[in-house]
C-alpha cells in the first residue's frame, strides 16, 4: 500500500509539473500546481504508512493549509490580472520580460 | 481492487487536468482527483488526511477555483492554449514512470524500520496538534492573512 501509494504521490507530482510548464492559462497552471500538491501529500501519507509514524500525517495537514494559501493568492492574483489586463494567457503577461 | 480503481481515477483525472481543453473541465477533473486522493488516504489508515483533503482541498480549494473560472467566463482567447502539444509533454509522464521505477527499487532495497500494524486512530491529530502546533498555528494564521488579504485586493477596483 505505502509503496503504491509512493508511486502514484510521484506521478502525480510530474503530472502536475508538467501542466504548469505546458498549458498557458494562469488558471489551469493553478489546478496543475494544486494537483502537485495532492501528489505532495500522498507522499507524505506514503511514508508515514511505511514508517509506521504519524508525523508525516502531521505534516500533510500542514501541506494542505499552506496548499489552500497558495490557491487563495493565486486567485486573487488571477482576478487582479485579468481586471487589468483583460487576459490570464501567460503568454501575453510579458511585463518582467526585457 | 477499490484502491487500483482509486489509483487509476486519480492518475486520469490528473492528466485531465492538464490535457483538457476548457479550465471548468480541468476544474472538474481536479475535484475528481481530490476525491480519489483523499479515498486512498483514507484506504491508507489516514482519516484524518482524507477527511481535510476532501473539505479543504475539495470543497475549498476545487470549488474556488471552478468559482473563479465561472466568474472569469473567459473567451478562448482569453484562456491561453499549449506551448507543448500534448504528445510531446506525454514524455513527461513516461520520465516520471521511469523515476518512479527506480524510486520503488531503491525504497525496496533501503532498510526500513519495522512498521507498525496500522498507525492508531487519532494519534496524526494528537502528532500535528502537540508536535507540530507552531507549524498548524503559522499555517492558520497565514491562511487568514491571505483572505482578507484576498477581500481586500479584490475589491479594488481596476
């Protein structure tokens, strides 16, 4: 069980990563990261099952709070910016770019 | 059986998320993950995980995000498309099966200390609260300042 579960924490992780680098919706790169998250915190279960110890437990509720943060802002940010620039298209918020 | 069906709604539903056209799909697709992330913590003896992935991460964080993209109502334009097509990013899940091959080959190899039966009801709250109470409390009170945060940067208006 905590070795499958390691495995599916892992693909999870990738899969997320790889949608914030591919799709270009500020949006959708949201999901991606929160689907990073949910790899993140299978992981931490997957190892307090193998260990047999309860703070990995411990710090996964911590992960999800710090993960539901980063959601908030991330929004916000979004609304923020599409009021703005009328666009969440990552590729046409180019402003830090020289 | 009830967790590879698990494991396979998970990994779908992931890959939804990034290969799906439309944002409110791949916020659908998020919440079935969720769903499915939070059936197999519980399958793992983790109830308490399971129940904060689900309320949190679920009912929080999914359905603020399919909010927000219902609110935003966006073009396709709007939107943005994909640098990589999906075939190609594809290698990215085939790097991350490879990775998690030799990930599962060294943890079999490694020494791991006994484990217990099962870790006990309750004691991950009993760790988180009493171990781990600075970090839940910083997490909170974090979690605070970026609402109202959120409340008040959204009502400016532009």
């Amino acid at each position: 069980m905590g070795s499958a579960l390691l495995l599916v924490g892992t693909l999870l992780f990738f899969l997320g990563l790889g949608g914030a680098m591919v799709r270009r919706s500020l949006l959708v790169a949201l999901l991606s990261v929160q689907v990073s998250v949910l790899g993140g915190v299978t992981t931490f279960v997957a190892f307090a099952i193998l260990r047999g110890d309860p703070d990995g437990l411990a710090r996964a509720i911590a992960v999800i709070f710090l993960a539901t943060v980063h959601a908030v802002l991330g929004a916000t940010v979004t609304i923020v910016v599409f009021r703005r620039r009328s666009t969440v298209n990552l590729d046409e918020l180019r402003e830090l770019r020289g | 059986m009830f967790i590879g069906t698990l494991v396979v709604i998970a990994l779908l539903s992931a890959a939804g998320v990034v290969a799906l056209e439309a944002p409110v799909r791949s916020a659908l697709a998020l919440l079935l993950c969720v769903l499915a992330v939070g059936g197999l913590a519980w399958a793992g003896d983790a109830p308490e995980v399971a129940g904060l992935v689900l309320w949190v991460l679920g009912a929080g964080v999914g359905l603020l995000l399919l909010t927000t993209i219902l609110l935003l109502n966006l073009t396709p334009d709007e939107v943005g498309g994909r640098r990589l097509s999906v075939r190609r990013s594809l290698s990215l899940v085939v790097l991350a099966w490879t990775g998690a091959g030799a990930t599962a080959i060294v943890l079999e190899s490694a020494p791991v200390r006994a484990a217990q039966a099962a870790i006990p009801r309750g004691t991950a709250a009993r760790a988180a609260l009493e171990d781990h109470g600075i970090v839940l409390a910083l997490a909170f009170l974090s979690l605070v300042v970026a609402v109202v945060g959120a409340l008040l940067v959204a009502r400016r208006r532009a």
